[in-house]
C-alpha cells in the first residue's frame, strides 16, 4: 500500500524519516505502518513512536486524510486505503 505521510512538531522524526513522502509498505492498518517504519528507520524512529508497552506513544496524534482519530486505544487498527494522506503531530502541551 502506498500513503502519503508526513509530520507535524516531530523534528527528530523527520530528520529520521524526512517528511511530505509517498511511502510504500504491507499492510492495512496504522500499526503495520508504524512496525514498518521501525523496521525500516531502527532505534531512533521506535524511541520517538512508540512506548515501554510497544504501543503508539500517547504524546502522538493521528490524522487520516485531515481527520483525528481520537479512539486512544484503537488508533493503532484504524484502517488505510491506497494514497491515504497520514499525519504524525505531537500533542502541545502548555498554557
């Protein structure tokens, strides 16, 4: 499947992985995106993904063609289509 991702507020992450790219992998779901860009970009991209429990890193919001998803715990299932658009953003904290 190929998808267009990019990042928002993860610096490090684009460094790594760079950022406004089609990228290609197998797989359907956020989660065989984020195990593939583990797999691809090693330490520094799980560092910055994912958490001790091998789960999306709750400081990382997700958005699907501009839309949030915001089912904490079954964002990582939520399904993709062919040039789906993915945007990794830190959540900001602050006040």
């Amino acid at each position: 499947m190929k998808v267009q991702l990019d990042f928002l507020g993860l610096p490090q992450l684009a460094k790594i992985i760079g950022t406004a790219q089609k990228l290609e992998f197998v797989g359907s779901t956020i989660e065989d995106l984020i195990v593939h860009l583990i797999k691809r970009y090693g330490a520094g991209a799980e560092d910055i993904l994912v958490d001790d429990g091998k789960k999306l890193n709750p400081y990382i919001l997700v958005m699907v063609n501009e839309e949030l998803i915001t089912a904490r715990d079954d964002r990582e299932q939520v399904q993709l289509a062919e040039g789906d658009s993915i945007i990794f953003a830190v959540i900001a904290e602050g006040g």
